[in-house]
C-alpha cells in the first residue's frame, strides 16, 4: 500500500461574503502564509500531460475556504449547469468528510475551471448520491480566472485559479458535526483532472492505491488538520 500523506488546514480571519467580485491573490494575504498541497501523485498511467496543481485550504468559524493553482495545458470547461458531468472538464476536486470516520459519509465538492460544481454527499462511494440543492450551492461562493465556457480547448501553457468559500450550514442538514476549532481533525483528498479534454489525467495529494482512475475512495483520503493562525 503507498503511504499517506498529511495535510494541514491554516486558520485565516477573512469572512469573504458575496458577493465576491475580484479573485484573491494566490501570493498575498492570507493566503501567502500557508503551506500549500502539491496534488502530484497519479492514478493510472503516468499523464503524457502533468498539471502543476496546488492548493491552499483555511477556515474559520462558519465556513471552510480553498483556492487552488493550476499551471495547465490543453483546458477545457463546457459544462455550464451545476450538478453536471465537470469531472470530464479542467477541473479540481475536493472531497471531504467533516471528521475521522469516513463511514459516516463524505461529500464530494468538484469544479471546473469556469466554476461550474457538481457537489454531492455519499454515505457509500458512488451509490445513491444526494446533490445539494440550488439553493444550497447559491451559498457557495465561486472566484475564477478564466470564462465560464472554455471551448474550443486552449492548447497553449496558461495558469488558471478558482476559490471558494463553503459555509457549514450547507452541510449540517446531511452528515451531523461539530463546527471545526483549532486541532480538529477531517479526513479528505484533493485530485485535479480533465477526463475529456484531449490530455486526460487524473492526479491526487493523498496517494490511492487503485489500478484504475477512482477519486471515491475514501479509505485513502488523507488528514486535514485544522491549526491556528500562521
């Protein structure tokens, strides 16, 4: 079996709130001060195109924050409806269950590089998913660097971000837990993947010992710690 990593979660006082009209900045407060998550492991065959992805998680009392860095090529976003197929766009994933049991259920937060969601909560991975309702997703809320559609697919190098802010109350009325404080502990893993663009791939942080590409495994998500400020 491959070893897991850990993750940590930094601690940051900003409580953006919609509506969000420009992008944070990936190298300045308060995301500067945290470590990032290299997604860096592979699944499958090694991609003849390999992403440069990273991410940066943080949270505070009512919700938890993510932005993520994707040096790319060959991207793609055509899926303009939530709760479609994004997975098969440029896309970034987050899944996460809110504590150390993943039996519990965990959810399943996947974006592409318009900001188009797909998010679903599963008790057991890849049966009976439950989708979060419009509203639900109204709340969360979306920065991005490139349009909503991609299409044609862009061939040329280019960097591209997206950063979110997901409240816990949206998550409540599907798995009970407590709202994080300083040491608490969530299981998750964070993957970047473009399955229909014309250089598919499917890369991870936490590894996953699979032959096939498959981000529902949540017994190989690894720990998010959540810290104080850096």
């Amino acid at each position: 079996m491959t070893e897991q990593r850990t993750g940590q979660l930094a601690r940051f006082d900003v409580r953006p709130t919609p509506p969000l009209e420009a992008m944070s900045n990936w190298d300045s407060s308060p995301w500067a001060s945290m470590p990032p998550l290299v997604i860096d492991n592979f699944m499958g065959e090694r991609p003849s195109h390999f992403p440069h992805a990273l991410a940066r998680l943080g949270w505070d009392d009512d919700a938890i924050y993510a932005i993520f860095s994707v040096d790319d090529q060959y991207v793609r976003a055509v899926c303009e409806s939530h709760q479609e197929s994004v997975c098969c766009d440029s896309c970034v994933e987050l899944f996460f269950a809110p504590g150390m049991d993943v039996s519990k259920g965990y959810f399943n937060l996947e974006i592409n590089c318009g900001s188009t969601m797909l998010f679903h909560f599963q008790k057991i991975p890849r049966q009976d998913g439950v989708a979060l309702t419009d509203e639900e997703l109204s709340r969360v809320v979306v920065n991005r660097t490139l349009p909503k559609v991609v299409d044609p697919e862009i061939n040329e190098p280019l960097t591209w971000f997206i950063e979110y802010r997901v409240p816990y109350e949206i998550l409540q009325p599907y798995l009970e837990f407590d709202v994080p404080q300083v040491g608490t502990r969530w299981r998750a893993n964070l993957y970047k993947c473009g399955d229909h663009t014309s250089h598919p791939h499917w890369l991870t942080w936490s590894p996953v010992d699979r032959p096939n590409p498959d981000f529902h495994v949540p017994e190989s998500f690894g720990i998010l710690t959540f810290a104080d400020t850096c």
